[in-house]
C-alpha cells in the first residue's frame, strides 16, 4: 500500500507541474497578446478560445494538488464531527470518481464526433480529458487522506507535508474552524 501512496503522490506532483507549465503559458499569452495590442495594433486569433482552454489546465492540473494537502476551498454551513468528516470525504471521493469517469466518456464521445472549438478549431476531447483526469486525481488525492488518516505510518514522510496533517489525523483541510 505504501508503493501505490508513493506513486499516486507522484502522479499528482507531476500535475501540479502541468499546472504550472499551463499558467506559465496563459501569462505568456497574456503579456504577448498586450504587447501585440499595444505597440502593433494587432491581437493573437483566437486568444480567447485558448485563455479558455489554458485554465481548464490550470484548474485540473492544480485541484489534485490541493486535494492532497487538504486545502480545498468549502463552504462550512454545518459543523461535523471528525468521524462524520470521513463520511463526507467518502461521498465526495465517489463523486469525482463517477465525475470523472462521465467526463471521459464525455471526451471520448468528443473524439469520435471530431468536435472542436470555434475559431481555432482545436480538439474538445484533449481538455475534456484533462478534466476527467483531474477529477479521477481528486478522487485519488482523497482516498489518499483517507488512507493516511487511517493508518499513518504509510504516509511515506519522504513527500509528505507535515502540515498537511491536522493533530486528529485528518487532511488539513478537514479541520473544524473554531
């Protein structure tokens, strides 16, 4: 078990980085397109279909990050005890699994059909690929938590954050605020 923690952190590491390659490439997007605007009178074709494009990358590439580490963004309406935490973290790991799965089958249905954008035509099926895998990686980053929090000593310390660990084992994220 602790091989397959070890690899699935890799997994999203490396899409954390594909995170990072994409908002590299949208600010060099955006300052060239200024750049053009300003000094030339002349904008990138279809700049706006791959800003578009480019933060689908950067929101999927980067959300399995986040996940891991327990920083999602929620909404605390009610206040749940740590075991009830655990439930909620299941529902959503399914979520993403099935949410994933749809998307892929939604990319795949893409492929076949040669769907793509408007004005530059580029393939749908890659981002909508993109977008599978990130909510697969989601899914993955939470059964991971799940994982650790059950049993710790697999963690793999090596990669682990330190302060991605709340004192009562849950993923940071799951902390209640007080």
């Amino acid at each position: 078990m602790k091989g397959v923690v070890k690899l699935s952190k890799k997994l999203i590491t490396l899409s954390m980085y594909l995170g990072i390659i994409s908002t590299l490439a949208l600010m060099l997007l955006v300052v060239i397109n200024i750049v053009l605007r300003k000094f030339f009178a002349y904008s990138i074709l279809g700049s706006v279909e791959l800003t578009q494009q480019l933060l689908v990358c950067i929101i999927w590439f980067g959300m399995p990050v986040c996940a891991l580490h327990g920083e999602m963004m929620t909404v605390d309406i009610f206040k749940f005890p740590g075991k009830y935490l655990r439930i909620i973290d299941t529902i959503t790991f399914f979520i993403s699994t099935v949410s994933g799965i749809a998307a892929i089958k939604g990319a795949w249905s893409a492929y076949q059909t040669n769907a793509s954008t408007t004005q530059l035509h580029l393939p749908k099926f890659i981002f909508q690929y993109i977008t599978g895998i990130g909510f697969l990686l989601v899914a993955l980053a939470v059964f991971i938590n799940f994982i650790v929090a059950v049993k710790p000593e697999i963690s793999g310390n090596e990669t682990w954050s330190e302060n991605s660990k709340a004192p009562d084992g849950l993923p940071a994220g799951n902390k209640e605020v007080e």
